[in-house]
C-alpha cells in the first residue's frame, strides 16, 4: 500500500475516532432481529400491506425469513438519465419475488435537472436539493418495514442525497442501480465551441439549439464527465453497485439483466441471510478514501469536494480539502475524459472504464483491497466487466487499455498527480481542478474584475469591458449567500477572452461542477462572503496572484482591515420569488463548502 495513503487514511482515522464511534453505536441500536416488520403492530403492518397483492400479503404476514425491499426511485422525465427508470420497478418487483421476497415502492424523491435549470433561479435550489432528497427518502425509510433498500438515481445532487439518508439507515443494506449513459451525440468539444461562438456572437440562437439538441438527445446520462457521471464512478469504487455497471446504455437487455441482478442481489445481504452487509458497516474510513482516489485518478467533478465530505459526515467519517490535496499530489491521473480531454463517458467506458481503473490503481498499490462491498469482501470483483450470453450474465477480468488516449496504464499516466489541488491564501480556502486547464495557465497574476452575479460580468463581456488580463471575481455565490449555483454560464465567456490572447481567471465561492474546462477557477471559496469571508471585499483594481501549482493565492491589498469596517447589509439579499423564499432557513444554516454545504448540522 502506498505510504503516503496510509498515511492518510491513518489520520482520517484518528480525525474520525469519536464521531466514528457513535455512529456505528446508532447503527447497533437500530438493528432488530428477524424481518424488521415483525417489530410493528398488527395495525402498523395492516396498513403497510393493505394495497399489495394476495401473494404479497401473505408472504409480509409471515413473519418468518422473508425479505421487504424499499425501492427509492428518482425516476421523472425531466431528467433524461432518469426516465429509463420508469420499467426499473416492474423488473425489480418480479426479479424479488423469484426469490421469495417482496419489493415495494416506498418513495419517488424529488430530482431536478440542472442542465435546465443553469443560469436560471431554479440552479440556486439545486445544492439544496441534495438535503431535501435525503430527507424525502428517510421519511420512507421512517415507516422502519424494509430489510433492505434499492436506490434508483444518477445525477448531481441525487446520488449524494440517496447516499446520505442510506447512511442515516446504515443498519440496512443498500444497493445503488443505474441507468447508464445516452448514446454519443455532437462530440463535447465540438459543443462548447459551438457555445464560445453563440456568446462571440458569431452564431444564431437557433444554431446554438440545434447543436445543444444533437448534444442531449435521448435517455441515458450527458455523455460529458460532469457530476453525474463522476457519481456513477464513486458508486463502483465505493462497492454500492453491481461491478462494471454504471456505464451500460439503458433500453438494452445487458442493462436490464444487469436491474434484475442488484435485485437479486439486495435480498442476499440482508439480515435475514448469512451475508448481512449493513450499509453504515460497509462504508468506512478505507472506502471513503478509496472513492476520494476514483475522483482524483478519473479527473472527477469538483463538486464532490462537497458531496464526499456530506457522505463521509453521514457515515461519521470526517474528511477535508487537505486530505484531498495530499492524496492528490501522489495520485496519478489515468483517465482523459472531456472535459480533461476529448473521449466522453461512452469512449471511456469501451476503452476499458472504470474497472480498469481500479485494476491500475489497485496494482500501483494505491487504493485499499480489504473494503466490503455488496458482492462481499475485496475490491477485486470491481476489475471485471460484466456481458451477457444465452441470457445469462458473467463478468470477465480487465485485461488492457483499449485506447491510451482515454485510459493510460499505471506505469504511464497521463500526469503525476490527479490535478485537484487545495488553494489557500488572503481570502480563504478553495479548491482548483487542473486536469483540464493547460500548463500555462495555472498560474496568473492580473487586477480583479469584481461582480456579484454571472449576469454581470456578461453584459461586462459584451460590453468589452473584460478584453484585458483579469482575475473575475464572482462572489455572493456561497451556500449561504444563494444556495451556491453552478455559473456555467462564465464559461463560455472567460474561454473566449483567453482564445483572444488574455489572462484570465477566475475566483469564486460558487461552483463550476466537473465541467469547469480550460480556464483556471479557484471555487469553492472559504469562507464564503455571506460568512465574513474576505472575497466579499475584494475591490475592483485589487491585484490577485494565484499560483495554482504552490497552492497559493494573495491579494495586494489590507483584506483583514476592510473587513472590519464590512458589513452584511453591504450585501444582496438572495430572492424568495420561484420557490426560494422556501429554501431561506435550510440557507441560513448551511455550513460552508468544506464541511460539505449540509443543513444537517
């Protein structure tokens, strides 16, 4: 095992000693032997049978060894990854009864689609969200009559948000079921020129339609390797699905035989079987730190800097943005995927995927073999790639990258260290992704353009105010300030103006998910300015000095005395209007990004 891993994992360990210690002590406590409905009274049970079938009523009124699966679905059709799941039931419902038990549907929780929602009201819900669909899917695991749980989601916030309140239950077993990417549309990189020349305007709205449409144009997950994606990865390295399988396409039949084996595989590890595999037991200190290595070797979305931190909490694991800075710096990264490189999710997957992944990290010594999962002991069966014949699934070993374009083996990575780096200096804490931003520009030293909105420094582009060396400072975008967007509307913006010759940055304590691109962005910022951060007083002609490869960032002017004479009425007050005003006390409560934005604590 790498000796600077340990290392870590070891102080991830000590770190986590006491909260660790209760939790698992709550996951005790919360265990009941035999069918958990067999601890609820008669009319409690009545109630939870009264709309199943004969056939299942008579198996729940048994309270012998017979199984009750949750399914918790965040299946609609808003969601392009989510509307594959509509068939998920049916075929979960069936697979448990072959098997003498019984799945019933206990939740649909809310899931939105923030490729709808950026740069609309709607995105300052979307960090939110992820707390909301935790709570949704414990208050259907309250009714406390299942023995296991099968998690239906894919996308940003939903996967955290499944996660988190499967820890909640941690006494129960979960298996998480994908439904796999859409079919390769306009090439990504073709996509976002297509967009740097809408915002040039150079091209028509209805150009820039008619490429967004050939880009997301079926069911199945974006192809680009953004968050949800980047979730579907931590789920294999984490053990929680089936090994092989984020990546298959839905509506195929390997796609639904691989639906029919998770269920099949869900009533295995319940306490009703010799391999009860309660969840909050699986999920420790060890794979934790493996998942961090999956999004640090894969170049991975930057929002899970948050969502890591807000799963591990759930499971009383405590973790930061030093650990994944260190880890970071002795991680290689295996994988170019856009936007760190050209090939998207399915070109990822044909050349080898996320098994070969674990197969090369595993064999650099560089993630933790001895880690439960829900095919039982070891990471081992997470090298093999799944196939079906003559109706029958089998998994065959990950042998060699198909493309080293896309996957490198260990021995040659792409480079070093994985690229996600902690940067710290006068305004606080933040997180940078290099993966995907060329050498020369990771570092830069240029006066500030400051604004408090995207909208802004738009209509300041336009303008051609920004047709200069700048640092763009966004701030007011934290989790407290508006619930922290994604501003992927800079985006086009700051690659246009770095096109035409200029350095530029960006500082920001929002987000940019993992499709960040090639313009340097240190984000995340902490403490944020609605927390007395000292970005909130960043003015305009400030020179900033960030050197993405020392880790730090500077500001040429006295911070800490503006700060004193700074107040919070200095700054806006996020709306209520289109649902927002609901969303005020979870904003209010927000911890900051490296504490994981949750409303929970």
């Amino acid at each position: 095992m790498n000796k600077t891993i340990s290392m870590i994992t070891d102080r991830i360990l000590h770190r986590s000693a006491q909260s660790r210690a209760a939790y698992l002590n709550k996951v005790e406590t919360a265990f009941v032997q035999g069918p958990a409905r067999s601890q609820v009274s008669c009319t409690n049970l009545a109630h939870d049978v009264a709309a199943s079938t004969d056939h299942e009523k008579l198996i729940l009124k048994q309270r012998e060894q017979h199984a009750n699966i949750a399914i918790i679905s965040a299946y609609n059709e808003l969601l392009s990854a989510h509307q594959p799941y509509s068939a998920y039931p049916k075929l979960i419902k069936e697979a448990v009864a072959r098997k003498g038990h019984v799945a019933q549907f206990a939740a649909g929780v809310p899931a939105m689609c923030d490729g709808i929602t950026q740069g609309q009201p709607g995105m300052e819900l979307s960090l939110l969200s992820r707390d909301v669909i935790a709570m949704s899917a414990a208050v259907a695991l309250s009714h406390n009559v299942f023995d296991g749980a099968l998690y239906l989601g894919v996308c940003d916030k939903i996967v955290p948000g499944l996660l988190i309140a499967a820890l909640e239950f941690g006494h129960l077993p979960a298996v998480f079921v994908p439904a796999g990417p859409m079919p390769t549309g306009l090439p990504n990189k073709q996509k976002a020129h297509i967009r740097q020349q809408y915002a040039e305007g150079l091209i028509s709205k209805d150009q820039l339609l008619e490429a967004e449409v050939k880009s997301y144009h079926s069911p199945g997950t974006c192809t680009f390797y953004g968050t949800a994606n980047s979730n579907q990865m931590l789920m294999e390295f984490l053990g929680l699905h089936l090994p092989g399988s984020s990546f298959i396409p839905p509506g195929t039949e390997l796609r639904d035989a691989l639906t029919v084996s998770a269920a099949e595989q869900i009533c295995k590890i319940t306490a009703l079987t010799d391999h009860y595999t309660p969840l909050g037991k699986m999920i420790d200190e060890k794979s934790v730190v493996n998942a961090m290595i999956g999004l640090i070797a894969t170049g991975g979305s930057t929002n899970h800097t948050i969502h890591l931190v807000a799963i591990a909490r759930a499971a009383g694991i405590v973790i930061n943005w030093d650990d994944f800075s260190a880890l970071s710096a002795v991680v290689p990264l295996l994988a170019r995927v856009y936007p760190s490189g050209d090939a998207d999710i399915n070109q990822f997957h044909h050349a080898g995927g996320v098994p070969l992944v674990i197969k090369e990290l595993l064999e650099l010594g560089m993630l933790h073999r001895d880690v439960a999962t829900i095919m039982g002991q070891g990471l081992e069966k997470y090298t093999q790639r799944p196939s079906l014949g003559n109706q029958t699934l089998s998994w065959t070993a990950s042998t060699e990258s198909l493309d080293k374009s896309i996957i490198r083996i260990g021995s040659d990575p792409f480079a070093a260290s994985g690229g996600l780096c902690l940067i710290a200096g006068d305004i606080g804490r933040a997180i940078v992704k290099l993966s995907s931003v060329p050498e020369k520009h990771h570092k830069i030293k240029a006066p500030a353009a400051v604004f408090c909105s995207q909208e802004a420094v738009k209509q300041a582009f336009e303008e051609g105010l920004l047709d200069k060396d700048c640092v763009v400072v966004v701030k007011e975008q934290g989790p407290r300030a508006n619930g922290m967007p994604e501003l992927h509307k800079l985006m086009p913006v700051l690659g246009v103006l770095q096109d035409r010759g200029y350095n530029v940055a960006l500082v920001t304590d929002g987000r940019l998910s993992g499709a960040s691109g090639k313009v340097l962005s240190v984000i995340h910022v902490t403490p944020e300015s609605n927390a007395g951060g000292a970005i909130a007083v960043i003015a305009e002609g400030d020179v900033i000095d960030i050197d993405a490869v020392k880790g730090t960032l500077s500001v040429n002017a006295d911070l800490q005395s503006r700060l004193k004479q700074f107040t919070n009425e200095s700054l806006k007050q996020s709306s209520s209007s289109l649902g927002r005003g609901l969303f005020q006390g979870m904003r209010s409560r927000a911890t900051s990004a490296e504490e994981g934005a949750t409303t929970f604590q």
